[in-house]
C-alpha cells in the first residue's frame, strides 16, 4: 500500500501494521502498477471507515485487501449479470480514430456526445463517415471541433506532451484528494449504530462510475444513500446496474425550479453531497458548495471532475479514457505493447481509483464534522488520480489471465438476480455489504 495516500487525507503517519495485503503483486496486464492503486484506495476507504467506528467506541480491528479482489472490483462492471444475463449496452462509435497526423478518441457512449462529433465534424452518425472525415484532418482539429460542439474528446498525447501543455502542468500539482474547511458549525451529532456510516444521508448526484463508485462503497459501510437521477437523462445501463448496490433510486429534474426545491430540501436533511456534474454545472443551478453548507452547516460537499479545478481545461467534460489518452497513459501503454496507437489501462482504473479514494475523503471529512465541526468540502478528479497512478512506478509487464471468478457472488434485487463481485476490503469490527441489490432507476420518492 502507498501510505502517501493515508497522510493526505488525514495528516497522520499510516502505522506500519495498519493493513494486510495479501495476493500476488501482478494481477492484471501491462506495466502501470494499477493492483497498488487498487490495493491502496480500497485500503484507504476500509481504514477511513474503521475510524468511524472507532469514534464510536468500537474496535476496527486490522484491515486487510487481497490484491486478486481489488483488481476484480476495479473491473465490477465487466462481471455485472442480471439473471445470469450480462446487461445490453452498445456504443459502437466511440473508439480511438487515426488522423493524419496521429489517434484521436471519441466518446460517444451517450447521443448528446454522439450528436456533438456529428455536428462538429459535419458528419452523419457512422463509423464509416466517423473513420473518413478524421483521417483527412489533424487530431487537433478534430479534437478542436468536437469539444467546441460541446462533446467529448481527447487526442492521443506523450507524457512530455501533456507536461508541456498548459492543463498537463496544472493537473501535475493535483493531489489524489484535497479536504478544507467551508464553513463554521457546532460538530454533527452521529446516530448510534454499529456500523462506520450508519444513520448518516447521503445524496449521489453523479453517473458513470467515479461518483456512482464513491456511493457504493459508502451504502456498503452504512449509509442511506440516495442517487438522485432524471428519467431525461440517458445511461450505461451495466454501470447503472453494477454501481446502484445498497442505494435509493429518485428522480428529481434540475431543470426545474420545482426540481431545484426538491433538491433543496433533500440538502436540508442530508449528512453529505457527492456530486460529479461538470465543473460550474450545479454551481450554475444555484447549489455552490457554499450555497449547500448554508441550506445545511456541518455537511460534506464532495465534488468530482476530469481534469481538476485549475487550468484552460478545468471545465472540460472528460472521462477516464479521456484522461488516459491526453495524459500520457495510454500513449505508454501502446509503446510498451509495441501496437502502432493508444494502449489503454487493463481496467478503468481511474474511474475505480478515483471512487473509492472519494469514498475514504468522505468518510474522513465526516469524522472531521463530527469531532470538530464545520463543513466540508472534498474535491477529488480523474487526472489528480493519473498522476498518482504515474508517480508508484511501472513493474514488469503482468499476467492475461485473471478472471475474478472466486469474488462474485449472487444476490436478490427487484431487477433480479444479480451476479456480482463482492464488496472489498475487510474491516474485522464492521465488514462492509449491501443491505440489497439495485433498485429499478427513479422507483423510490425523492424524500428521507
């Protein structure tokens, strides 16, 4: 475990016998040591709840993470199976495209994204006329035109690129998660219970799997978490299924002043905000982290982003393998396969990484409110967690063929029978699981 990662969050020196980690080193393939990180931010999310139960009054005991179980959980929404069914999805126009002068990555798992590349590139929606229009421009061009359409893209960049560039230099300085103080109040009161978050609200306001990853792991320690949805909006339907465990499912439309109401009276009772809109996306509909602290002193505002707070591109959509591609990662990936273009992770560890470092920032900035009062805000970003992933090192390129089986498990919800991989990380005074599987999307009234 990297223990740079527990002095972060909390300040203090991570005891030498604080965690068991057992399992091999190398799991999965390629040369990024993603099995660390994996290891490391399960093991800080496990810790940072056993501090919660000890300010209860009750021993955590050791933790522990076997390595062979974090990179299946880094993996979770590749073994989701619903009825012994995996769950349908297609996005069959993003992919990496070659340019004439290099590889571009399109995202278009969504029809706005898809509709933004048709639209900036002046092109119908096929992979055919994607593949043609790309070939005969510049990856920057085509980088250019589809973010300034309003989609999402990313060109495939070296390291010393992406340090070269103005948001490379400005996303070196991230750390893997920031705390401060937001605002003044006396410390939260915590429910009794026997368990890390128990009794404690929580509203997710994210998607894809960052966010949504964060609130699974706090439903699995406790928490009545509530994700908070809008039936306009489209979903991964593998990531929704895989990352709703142990949550409440509401819709509430933000568009309307209705909706925003709704919203605020949720935040009025609630422990914590985990949020993931695009940077000034929810600031922009009138809920700041400081707007939240003073519908609600004492709460934890959490907020995600791709690329952090500073820098030009610091209100950029982007995704993991977004980030992946324009900070350097996948540019390393492919070399050291020896494949002409973009080698991605073997998971999307920067998703994963990034979720449950939110989680163990959250439950650290909640034992903060508890024993010395004051909101919190936790900010956290994808390209924070990348250059993280960058700075443990490479290791000799790894084994192809871990399957995870022994870490799935099945479990009743109202979608069905799901198979899934088990909740990691062992937390002798308290083992973290969910109280139940996923619930059908906006079932359950937007009300604690």
């Amino acid at each position: 475990m990297d223990a740079r990662v527990w002095t972060t969050l909390t300040g203090d020196k991570l005891a030498e016998d604080a965690v068991e980690v057992t399992g091999p080193d190398s799991v999965l393939p390629g040369t990024f040591r993603v099995e660390e990180a994996a290891t490391t931010s399960i093991a800080a999310a496990t810790l940072a709840a056993g501090e919660l139960l000890r300010l209860r009054g009750i021993e955590p005991g050791r933790v522990s993470v076997d390595t062979r179980h974090a990179a299946a959980s880094f993996h979770s929404e590749q073994y989701i199976r619903v009825d012994g069914e995996p769950v349908p999805f297609s996005a069959p126009l993003s992919g990496d495209y070659r340019a004439n002068d290099g590889w571009v990555r399109l995202h278009c798992n969504y029809p706005r994204h898809v509709s933004a590349v048709c639209w900036g590139l002046g092109v119908p929606a096929t992979r055919a006329a994607f593949e043609k229009v790309v070939a005969a421009k510049s990856k920057y061009e085509v980088e250019s035109a589809v973010i300034g359409a309003g989609g999402a893209a990313a060109v495939l960049r070296t390291r010393d690129e992406w340090l070269a560039h103005k948001q490379g230099q400005a996303s070196s300085e991230l750390p893997v998660a920031e705390i401060r103080p937001l605002g003044p109040s006396e410390p939260v009161r915590l429910f009794e219970s026997d368990r890390p978050l128990g009794g404690v609200r929580i509203l997710d306001l994210t998607h894809v799997i960052a966010g949504p990853v964060a609130g699974r792991v706090l439903a699995a320690h406790g928490a009545t978490v509530m994700h908070i949805g809008s039936a306009q909006l489209p979903t991964v339907p593998p990531l929704a299924v895989d990352t709703g465990m142990g949550k409440l499912s509401a819709y509430v439309d933000l568009e309307t002043e209705a909706g925003r109401s709704r919203l605020r009276k949720l935040i009025a009772r609630a422990d914590v905000v985990l949020q993931g809109f695009r940077p000034g996306s929810l600031v922009a509909k009138g809920f700041s982290p400081e707007a939240i602290a003073e519908l609600r002193p004492g709460i934890v505002i959490a907020d995600l982003s791709a690329y952090g707070w500073e820098g030009p591109w610091a209100r950029r959509r982007g995704f993991d393998s977004l980030v992946q591609m324009t900070s350097g990662i996948a540019a390393e990936g492919g070399e050291t396969a020896g494949i002409d273009g973009p080698g991605p992770l073997p998971v999307q560890a920067l998703d994963h990484a990034t979720g449950w470092l939110t989680a163990a920032a959250i439950m650290t900035a909640v034992r903060r409110a508890a024993t010395e009062g004051g909101s919190q805000h936790v900010r956290t970003s994808l390209a924070g967690t990348g250059e993280w992933l960058n700075s443990l090192g490479r290791k000799e390129a790894g084994p192809t063929g871990f399957d995870g089986a022994e870490f799935l498990e099945d479990a009743d919800s109202p979608l069905g029978r799901l198979t899934r991989v088990k909740m990691a990380g062992t937390l002798p005074g308290s083992n973290p699981f969910w109280v139940e599987g996923t619930r059908v999307a906006g079932s359950d009234r937007a009300v604690w």
